[in-house]
C-alpha cells in the first residue's frame, strides 16, 4: 500500500481518534483513516472533526453488530448535516448494499465517486451491485477501474474480482489471465509473505 503513495506524503499522528479508528496520514489534501477491525481505509478530502470521526466509528460498530438498519439511519443523520460528504455516501451505499437495496446503492456509490472517493473499495462495492443486479458489462469496467487503482497489497483481491466475473460473462480466457495476475500479485504481497514465514 505505501509503495502506491507519492514519497511526498507526510504521516501526522492524532490523538483524538477513537480506538475504532487510526488517523494514518494526509497525503495532497486527502486524510486517510484506518479500522482495525475491518482493515478498511477511509478516505476524505477534509479534515474531520473528532466527532465525525467518533460517529465513523459509531456506524462500523453497527455495521460490525450486524445491526446495518441503525447504521443506516445513522449515516442518514449525518448526510443531513454533511450532504457533501464522499466517505458519507460510500458508507451509506454499503449500508444499503447490505440491505439488498442495490438500485440505492448505486447511487450512493456513485455520488460518493462524484464527490471524489475514487478508490478500489469503492469502486468494487460499486461493481459488486451491477454484479448482482446481472449488469456483468457495468461490473467488469467498474472491477478493471478498481485493479487499476487497488493499493499493491489489495491488488490480487480486486484481480480475483475482476476474473470471477468475466467467468460469468464467459470471457473465460481473459478471466484465466486475470486470475493468473492475482496470484502473482498474491505471490508479491506482504500477506504472502508472512503466510510463509508462520509456517516455517
């Protein structure tokens, strides 16, 4: 992931964060968050104030109590007071995604990529509704958009994406070639690499 980070980048740490979520660093305006619990990172093109950030992690604490409703409705309350707000928008279309409200989703995702949020997860939540909405075209150029920005250690995963649904367009040669560039991105990551040292 920092090999995908300009050398500019500077970290500054907080100490306001709630545990739920790290303040990682800002890199060209853009804020960067972390949660530990779903190895998730937030972007923003803003600051957040410390009680945004303690409502962030308010809504992954639903959403990780598998009470997705309450974390909807909060997101809500907070759309209303940031309307702009592209973290807002993403995480409302994965509260909505897990509702089985994809036609709703869509739209969240993509107003959050409208707002600038243009990063893997996003894209490939965004993909993943196309997906399972049967619009295969719109999911693979979503997926290919998601590879083609994926931080290095999350590169395989967006990859194994990308091929599982060309397989179900029946682009079988390209998804056989896409599933062999994941596991070489696989065979490059970090996570490989300490999977081969533990079992040493």
């Amino acid at each position: 992931y920092e090999q995908s980070l300009s050398k500019s980048h500077r970290f500054v740490p907080s100490s306001d964060v709630p545990d739920a979520m790290k303040f990682l660093h800002e890199k060209d305006g853009i804020f960067i968050y972390f949660d530990p619990h779903t190895r998730q990172r937030f972007f923003t093109p803003t600051p957040p104030s410390p009680a945004q950030i303690a409502d962030l992690a308010g809504v992954l604490e639903l959403m990780r109590e598998d009470d997705v409703a309450a974390a909807y409705a909060r997101v809500q309350q907070s759309l209303h007071v940031q309307p702009a707000s592209p973290l807002g928008w993403s995480q409302a279309g994965e509260c909505l995604r897990r509702l089985g409200r994809d036609d709703e989703a869509i739209d969240a995702f993509q107003k959050s990529l409208d707002l600038g949020r243009v990063d893997a997860g996003n894209l490939a939540l965004l993909a993943e509704c196309h997906r399972r909405k049967g619009d295969l075209q719109a999911a693979e150029s979503l997926f290919d958009r998601a590879a083609s920005v994926a931080p290095a250690e999350y590169l395989h995963v967006m990859l194994h994406s990308f091929g599982t649904v060309l397989l179900e367009a029946g682009r079988h040669l390209a998804a056989a070639d896409c599933f062999e560039r994941s596991l070489q991105a696989f065979a490059r990551s970090t996570v490989a690499r300490l999977a081969q040292e533990n079992h040493r």
